[in-house]
C-alpha cells in the first residue's frame, strides 16, 4: 500500500508540474517512477508529450509507440500518436489509428475531429465533410467542428458555404482570431470588401500584431487601390 502511494505521489507531481509548464521538473518525477515501474505506459505517454512539446518530435513518437505496445487499447496513447503522424506530415498513417481508436471508442468526438483532419490533409474532403457532419449533429455550437467545416467547403470552392459554417463558428467564439481572418478571406474572395475589412479591423483590434490579419489587410488596401493607406500599413509593419 505504502508502494502505491508512493507510485501515486511520484505521478501525480509529474502531471501537476507538467501542466504548470516546469517540464525538467516533471521528467524528473517521471523518470524516478519509471525507474520503479517500467512499464508505467502513461508516464511515458506524457513523457513523450513532454519531448514533443520540446520539439524532439521523433524521439515523443517512439515512447508513443512504445507506450502502445504496453498498453494497445488506451484512446489517449492512440490519439497522440495520431497528432504526431499528423505533425510529421504522415495523415495516412494517422488515418488507420484514429481508425482503430473509433472502433474501440465510437462517440469520442476529439478522435472523429482528428480523423477529419487527416481525411481533410490527404485531400479525401468527401469523406472529411461526412466525418464532420456527423459530429455535428451531436453538437451544433461547437466552433472547432463548425471551423473545420467550414474550412473544408473553402478547399472544395464552396465559399458561400465556407461563410456560413464560418460565421456560426465565430458566434461561439467572437474574438477567436483564426476564425476572424479565415471568415475575413472567404469574404475577399466573394468581393464582400466591406464585411471582410469590418472582420480584419476587428481582429487586428483583438491582437494588434496579428501578421496574417494585417496581410490580409494590405490585399484589401491593394483591391482598393488605397495606396496611402497600404503605405501606412507597412509603416507600422516596420515598427
């Protein structure tokens, strides 16, 4: 018993330190619980989130996989491994293990998202849309699906579309950034100057050296022929 507890304590300090960003300090604790257990797959499992967020990506891709020869079923291992193959460039390989993680666990709307993403990153937008709509219906307001989809009609040139998933994305999350530049270009590209610089002001306010919202901006001083205000932009860009 005092065994376990002591097992218990060294973990959960890992984790405690770890989701405080004191990374060396939550390997330490890891690395002294491995040295006792082994085989303890989600201490490597967040050891290997721990090299990945340190950006030694290979080596967090190994303990995963490791990890998953411990414990084979585990959704959050399998998962983690699939946002490294997506991070690697591999969405083919993260395809067959979001895959495997559905036909264990169904309903887990993270995994259907990523599965979605890796559809959405080989092209495969057909089945991304499928994939997407169905968590829909499960859940109408949640922007991250509603962002997806819309990003998805954008590939397939369906920019009225792509506005309208877009927009309710932004109902939930008003000053979300991304969405305000996304929704912003979609507008460009349907000649909606107006709404699109309202968008673009609006981001820029939120976050004042948002690189990708000022150039959008210089797009739309250039449509407009505003060279004056083009040549402020680029002015407070040298600052």
């Amino acid at each position: 018993m005092i065994l376990k507890s002591r097992h218990e304590h060294l973990f959960n300090e890992g984790l405690r330190f770890q989701r405080q960003g004191e990374l060396q300090r939550a390997s330490d604790y890891y690395c002294q619980l491995l040295s006792l257990i082994p085989d303890h797959f989600m201490a490597i499992n967040n050891m290997a989130l721990i090299a990945r967020d340190l950006d030694k990506i290979e080596i967090a891709l190994r303990m995963l996989n490791e990890a998953h020869e411990i414990a084979p079923l585990n959704i959050e291992i399998i998962k983690n491994i699939a946002n490294i193959q997506l991070q690697l460039g591999d969405p083919i390989s993260a395809e067959l293990k979001l895959r495997s993680a559905l036909s264990l666990s169904p309903n887990v709307v993270d995994i259907s998202l990523l599965l979605a993403q890796a559809l959405y990153e080989q092209e495969k937008f057909t089945d991304a849309k499928k994939t997407l709509k169905r968590l829909l219906k499960r859940d109408k307001s949640n922007p991250d699906i509603l962002f997806k989809l819309g990003m998805n009609c954008a590939k397939e040139r369906n920019f009225e579309k792509s506005v309208y998933y877009l927009s309710k994305a932004l109902d939930a999350e008003p000053h979300n950034t991304t969405i305000l530049n996304r929704l912003a270009e979609q507008y460009i590209l349907l000649n909606m100057i107006k709404k699109a610089e309202s968008l673009l002001s609006l981001s820029i306010k939120t976050n004042p050296f948002n690189a990708e919202a000022l150039s959008l901006q210089a797009v739309l001083f250039n449509l407009s022929h505003d060279k004056e205000s083009l040549v402020s932009l680029y002015s407070y860009n040298d600052l």
